[in-house]
C-alpha cells in the first residue's frame, strides 16, 4: 500500500512539474518583464547624453533588434535579475536601442552583431564593449570591472 501510494505520488508530481514547465517555459511574461526593467532610461538618445553628462554618470547602451533571441534571453536572464536590478541603477544609466529603428546611432558606434553592449564614460566615449550572449555573472563582473576608476600607470605604481 505505501509502495502505491508513494509511486502515485512520484507520478503526480513528475506529470505537474512537467505540464509547469510547458506552460511557463521560462519566459516571464512582457508586463513582469517590463516592470523588472524600470530603470532603463525612457527618454530619447540626445536627452539621455544630456542627462549622463550632467549626472557625470555612466551609460550602458545595450543594442539590440527585435528578432535577436540571443537579445531578448539576455534582457530576461541579465537585465531582469535582482543582482542587475540591485547594481546598475546606482553605477550606469542603461538604455535599451533597437538598432533596426536608430541605424544612425549603430553606424556610429560600427555595432555590427546583436546583442552589442556599449559602455559609455559622461561625455559619451567608449570605454568598453561586449558583444554576444554571456552569463549574469560575467556581464556583471565586467560592468562592475568597467565602472572602477582607472589609475594610470606611473613609474610609482610598484609602490602602491
């Protein structure tokens, strides 16, 4: 009786995990999404280089078009954790642009390959690029490594 009752219960339970994950597959939906990412900057290109410079803060541009999966994987897995949500809203200015809809913008910045991520200084420099699909881990190990204030090398920097 236990050795039925318990198989019952294993059936059940595989049966009910697997129709979640049908159901589910693992994408949140468009308005969890949209929430998650609040802290992207809405506002227009020219208006977010303003913004930057007189925050003197740093921008994230991530450059994506709408039929990249790779882009989309990125935004749910990446952009949508709570270590992301906890980071970059303090460190970058993030903002979202469809390369498709901006090709002025991409053509400036030679981004030829999709998802493409820029990183900006306040002035609107490069200071660094990743391009592709990466784990959470190492696209926010590198933001971070990106942020950290760079100290020249001088003949005194042994001492340090």
């Amino acid at each position: 009786m236990a050795k039925k009752l318990s198989l019952g219960f294993l059936m059940t339970l595989l049966i009910s995990t697997s129709i979640y994950a049908q159901n589910t597959d693992g994408v949140m939906t468009k308005e969890v999404l949209s929430k998650k990412l609040n802290y992207f900057y809405e506002g227009s290109w020219e208006k977010l280089q303003k913004k930057a410079a007189k925050k003197k803060q740093f921008v994230l541009v991530d450059f994506y078009t709408d039929w990249c999966k790779v882009c989309k994987i990125m935004k749910q897995d990446v952009f949508a954790s709570q270590e992301a949500i906890s980071y970059f809203p303090d460190n970058y200015m993030v903002y979202s642009l469809n390369a498709e809809e901006r090709p002025d913008i991409a053509k400036k910045f030679k981004v030829s390959q999709y998802p493409t991520y820029i990183f900006l200084n306040h002035k609107g420099k490069e200071i660094h690029r990743l391009t592709g699909m990466m784990t959470k881990s190492g696209f926010l190990k590198e933001s971070q490594e990106t942020a950290k204030p760079k100290i020249p090398y001088t003949e005194f920097s042994f001492f340090r």
